[in-house]
C-alpha cells in the first residue's frame, strides 16, 4: 500500500548495502526514505527542496514516485495530504517542542474561569511563551556570548 508524503527535504544520504548496491535516503520531516531506484538524481533534488513522495508503508519506507513542488503546489498538496503546514514545516523534534508548550499551556489555563475565546487567545499566547523559553539558550550558553 502506497501513501503521499510532501515535505522539505533536510538532507540526503549516501548508501550501499553489505553487496555495493547504491541506494539514497531522503529526510524529510525527521524521516528516512529509501530510494533504490535514483529519483532523487533523476529530478535533480537536493537539501532544502519540496518535494511530493509516493512511498510504501512500514519500517523502510520505499520512494515509489519523486516530484519537486513551488511554493503554490506544495501548499496545496500539503493540504491533501494532510499535513498541517504551520505544525510541520520544522524538525520532528520542533514539532514535539510545540504540541508540548501547547499541552502545557491548556493544562495551565484548565483551572481559570475566562470565557472561551479569551482562554484561547491566552492558550497560543502561553504556549508561544513557553516555546521561547524552551528554545532559549543555556545558562552556559548565554554565559559565553556575553
């Protein structure tokens, strides 16, 4: 079973198995993909590109379909599949960072009494907050840049 991934490509990687066969993984949000078959050279994609991917299910998943996207068409095909743009355009680990402040955030504000619009606007608000100070750097860190 095959399923479309549209990402930006962070990086990507040369490989060979134990028999020399070549073959690249593309990482796209913080996941591997296999190309065997050298899409990845064929449509000239490198770091940083957006990219529309059929691949198979499960642990490996197999580049089956390779296609750059402009900014129009990747927006677009973000929303067919599903991706959530704002949420997913960074890292895994930027991802976890957000959903984290904003679960943080909700069970803040779980026991103030505000109307619900209002306790919304202060939710984004307080995860925002806590994001910057999750992402801050270091006490070590902002030691040595003073």
């Amino acid at each position: 079973m095959a399923r479309e991934v549209v990402g930006v490509v962070q990086d990507i990687l040369g490989k060979a198995t134990e028999k020399g066969q070549e073959y690249l993984v593309l990482r796209i949000e913080g996941e591997g993909y296999f190309d065997w078959k050298g899409l990845a050279a064929q449509n000239q994609v490198k770091a940083g590109d957006k990219v529309r991917l059929r691949v198979s299910d499960g642990q490996f998943p197999r580049i089956y379909d390779l296609e750059k996207v402009g900014d129009a068409e990747f927006k677009k095909a973000q929303a067919q599949a599903g991706t959530l743009p704002s949420a997913r355009t960074g890292s895994r680990d930027e991802f976890i960072t957000r959903l984290s402040c904003a679960r943080s955030a909700s069970l803040a504000l779980s026991v103030v009494d505000l109307p619900v619009k209002e306790k919304v606007k202060e939710l984004f608000h307080l995860a925002e907050e806590l994001e910057k100070w999750v992402k801050r750097p270091a006490r070590s860190e902002a030691v040595a840049e003073r």
